[in-house]
C-alpha cells in the first residue's frame, strides 16, 4: 500500500479483494492467482471485472489494470495470454474472451454483500424456467428506477424481481432485460461440471435482440419444450434465426462455505 501510495477507497478495494479471494474458488483462473500475496488478490479482482465486459477494448482495459498489481509469475502469464484473446477478438480473428471454454458471455458467482455494498443497482422481472416460456413473454418490458428512493415502475404488475449490481452487460440493456431462474444449470450447452447440478443459476436475457446473429453467441430459446439456453452456431444449424432474447450474463448464488472442490472440478 505505500508502495503505490494507496488512497483510502484503493485500500478498500484490496481489503474487499482479499476478503473475496477464497470465495470465488473454482471460478476461471482462481488457481492462477496467489491468497498469499495481495497483489495476486487485487489482480484476480481486476480480472473478474474484466470479464463483465463485452467490448473488447474495455475487457483490455481492465486486463491492463489486473496485470499492472499482479506479482506472481503464474497469474502475469494468465492475464497476458487473456489479453491476446481479447485483442484476437477485436480484430474479428478470435474466439471470444469468455469465462468458461471460450464462452462469450460472463458468468459471475454474486457475492455475499456484494449488492449492499453497490453504489448502483439494477432491478430486473424475474420468471421461472420451468414456465416454458410464457413469462418470458409476459414480463414487462418499460420499468426504471426512480425519485431519491429509486422505487420500481413497471408498465405492468409482476410478482417477481431480482436486484443485481449495475454490472456492465446488465445496464447496457435499456428496455426488454428480463431474468430466467433456473433451479440449476443443466440448462446451459456447456460441459457439465458438478456444480451444474448443485446450484440454481439466473439467467439474464435482452428481449430487444432476438435475433440469432452471432455464431458464438448465446441466446434463450424453447426447444423441445424447455427453455434453456443454446449457441448461436448450433441455432443457425437447426435454421432457427429467432430466440427469445439474447443471453448478456449469468449469475451463480453467493457461496457461505469455502469447501474444497473434488478433483474433477479443477480443469
């Protein structure tokens, strides 16, 4: 901290950083990064903010920042060989700057505290995914914040809202956003990892952008009479050019316990 001359608010962030580190355990890249050395904590969280990003010039910006803490060897590598992805992606020759096999969209695990801590929030509808779709439908597209108590209009009743930090992917989506709870993730096209089984997920989807237009992007559709999410390539296949939104993100509970990940977790 004196160092690089810490303010206030930087030794704030580093004591969040530190405090965050040990529960964010599985997550992409964790085991990169050192617990014993502050630096590496900060870094991972530079990282993990990196990767809420959708443009690529912003996801290296944030990756600039996460290399410029990092200390150890393991995690400089880490963070340098993400930022050759980002630039690749950029430049239209990548595969994406994902978080999980190359995925596009962010997945995040929400912290404990994390919203109470926010300086800004959003509030979103919420339907479940096992309604085949109908809420999806029916949730109301104009809602906003408003007056010094930030009190939530809708065009409509609905029964059910989530509150989420202010990430980037979600206040980029002005009108349409609606969030599909998923009692756990096999509803994803990803490998399936235990945690898929164990942990419901949200699923955060931008009704303005049904169009299926990017081969690795992720959209929310019904098929087979469920609704789950599938890859824009594998949609375009089947000749389906609708969804029922584009995917910006999905959100993974806070975890209280920091219990040790079996074996096969760790890839």
């Amino acid at each position: 901290m004196l160092d690089r001359k810490f303010e206030p608010n930087d030794a704030l962030k580093l004591a969040r950083a530190i405090k965050d580190f040990p529960r964010r355990q599985g997550d992409r890249g964790w085991d990169c990064f050192d617990y014993t050395l502050p630096a590496d904590c900060l870094a991972f969280m530079y990282y993990r903010q990196a990767l809420e990003y959708r443009e690529s010039e912003l996801r290296v910006s944030a990756l600039e920042k996460a290399l410029s803490v990092a200390v150890s060897e393991k995690a400089r590598e880490w963070i340098t060989k993400e930022m050759e992805v980002a630039n690749d992606e950029g430049e239209g020759e990548g595969r994406g700057g994902g978080v999980i096999d190359g995925v596009k969209v962010p997945v995040v695990r929400l912290n404990l505290g994390e919203i109470a801590e926010a300086t800004a929030v959003a509030v979103l509808p919420v339907c479940g995914g096992e309604d085949k779709g109908k809420g999806v439908e029916e949730a109301p597209w104009e809602y906003s914040c408003k007056g010094g108590f930030g009190i939530v209009e809708a065009e409509k009743g609905w029964r059910r809202w989530v509150v989420l930090p202010a990430w980037e992917p979600v206040v980029r989506v002005k009108r349409g956003g609606v969030v599909v709870a998923f009692s756990d993730a096999r509803a994803l096209p990803w490998r399936v990892n235990r945690w898929y089984k164990e942990e419901s997920i949200l699923v955060v989807a931008d009704r303005g952008r049904k169009e299926v237009e990017e081969d690795v992007g992720f959209y929310l559709v019904l098929s087979e009479g469920e609704l789950k999410v599938e890859r824009g390539a594998i949609l375009k296949e089947k000749g389906c050019t609708e969804s029922l939104g584009s995917v910006v993100i999905v959100v993974r509970p806070p975890k209280e316990s920091n219990d040790e990940l079996a074996e096969e977790d760790w890839d």
